[in-house]
C-alpha cells in the first residue's frame, strides 16, 4: 500500500519557497503571490505504525515543518517535478536509508517529489514556469495524483537478449508506446534518437539488453550531458570575468593543442585547474583513478 505525506516548512523557516519566488521573477519576470513549496513522499513497504514513527522522524522535523496528508485545500497553479525513472535522487536516497535505520532493517520504496503553488497566472506563463523549474535532462512533470504502486517493472527471465522485433519501424504511436511500457529514463525524443541510429546505421533491431544499456549511461549522472556540452560562444558582460575566460582559454589551448577530442566544456573548466597545477610542479601528492573526471589530493592538516 503506498502512503502519502507532504511536507512544507513552517512559514517562519521557509526560505525555499521566497527564494523560488525571487528566482522566477528576477529570471522570467513573473511575480508570484503565495509562493509555496512542499516535498512529497510516497511510500511503499511500511506498516501504519511505521510510517506515522517514519513521518515524524524522518520526512519531517516537528519543530519546523507542517505535515499534510494531502494538499486539496489549494486553489491556485499546481508544479509537481521529480525526477526521471533511472535518474540518482538523492532526497530518496537518504530517506530509504534513514527509514531502514528506523525500522532495524526494513528496506521501503520511496518516491519523492516537489510541489510548487502559488496563486493562479496566465496559461503562458504558467507554461514558461514550468520549463524554468524542470530540467529536461533528469526530470519531468510529475502528477498530482500519487501513484497505485512503487514496484519496478519485472521483466521475464531470458528476455535480456530478446531482439526488440520491429523497432526499427515502429511509427510514432507504437514508439511512444514502447517508451511507456519500458519505464525509460531517456525522453521520447531520446528514444527516437536511437530507432534512427538503428535503422541507419546498423540496420537491424537492437535487443531488450542494448536498449537498456543505453538508457542507463543515457542519464545526465552518467554521461554528464550539461557538464559536457561543448562552449562554442562565451559571452561575457563582466571585464573581470572575461579576463578568468581568457585564462581559462589559454590554459585550455596549452594542454590540448592539437587534440580534436577536447573542447571547452564545463567539465574543462571544472578539471583543468588540477591539471595545470600538476603540470606547474604544484600537485605532486594527486592520487590519480583511472576515472577521467575524479581524483583525490592527499593533504596533511
């Protein structure tokens, strides 16, 4: 049985949900009145008793937060975002783990998701709203229904190498319908993506396994699609700024000249720092792993 609570700071600690406000006005130039902003958890596993020690102890912290068990009294605008299926929650995470801390062992499934309300704005900006809070690439829109159920997908025994007859020509309606009954974490878009490879370039239907492998290194935590997007036009407005990009350039063209797999990223300008001071003689403690983008200093304090 799956059991629902929501979870909203009290007025006076609420910072999250002014700071939401702040953030769609400064950046869309939409104000928002009564702003507020609950965390949903949906869980599956625990006995009445349970949850309610859960709630209290875990989802919630008395002194600070209001607890509902549904949020029907709102009138206004309605967001639901959370994350896409495949994609590391962290708040799920740490949740899971607390409440098998609690129970001495249990392991529940959680799914947790934030709202955001506020008075009722215009369809267009309600629309422009909603793409200012999802990101694509490792969320959705969520519904304000919670779910029946908190079980993954079973799939049969022997089916990981099972080719995905006609794939490859499915059209849009039965592409969508695959999407649907597969639980993929990549979008639509995404998948279709892939049909294309396949029917293109290697001309054949691609198994239950290939598809899921790719959906899985598909995910932004995975294959760091933000952090990788190639910068091929930085505009600065700040002098200051554009002197730390025009450092950041040339140390970037000192250690890659010549090299066509390297361009300016985010993930250069996050890495290169340690790998310029390495180069100078200033990192000679780096503990080195064979992960392109981690690595470890060793530092006596």
């Amino acid at each position: 049985m799956v059991r629902t609570v929501y979870v909203e700071k009290k007025r006076e600690y609420d910072v999250a949900a002014p700071r939401f406000a702040a953030d769609v006005l400064g950046v869309l130039g939409i104000e928002l009145t009564n702003p507020r902003r609950f965390i949903r958890y949906c869980v599956d596993g625990l006995s009445d008793e349970q949850f309610a020690a859960a709630v209290e102890n875990v989802f919630s912290e008395p002194p600070l937060d209001e607890v509902y068990e549904n949020i029907d009294f709102l009138k206004g605008d309605i967001v639901v975002v959370e994350y896409l299926d495949g994609q590391y929650d962290q708040r799920m995470d740490s949740a899971v783990q607390c409440v098998q801390f609690l129970t001495g062992g249990l392991r529940p499934l959680i799914k947790c998701s934030t709202v955001y309300a506020f008075d009722k704005v215009d369809a267009k900006s309600l629309e422009r709203i909603k793409k200012h809070l999802i990101n694509p690439v490792d969320s959705k829109e969520g519904s304000l229904v919670p779910p029946d159920s908190l079980a993954p997908i079973q799939f049969t025994q022997g089916k990981m190498r099972v080719e995905q007859e006609g794939f490859i020509a499915l059209d849009q309606s039965g592409l969508s319908e695959l999407y649907t009954s597969m639980g993929f974490a990549m979008t639509l878009d995404d998948l279709k993506f892939v049909q294309n490879y396949f029917a293109n370039t290697e001309k054949r239907n691609p198994t239950f396994t290939e598809l899921k492998v790719i959906d899985t290194y598909w995910s932004d935590h995975c294959r760091h699609t933000t952090f990788n997007t190639e910068l091929k036009s930085i505009k600065v407005i700040s002098p200051e700024i554009q002197e730390s990009v025009n450092h950041y350039l040339a140390i970037f063209n000192e250690n890659y000249s010549g090299r066509k797999d390297k361009y300016p990223c985010l993930m250069s300008i996050a890495t290169l720092a340690a790998k310029q001071l390495k180069k100078l003689g200033y990192l000679n403690n780096l503990d080195e792993s064979d992960e392109i983008n981690a690595c470890s200093v060793v530092v006596n304090v």
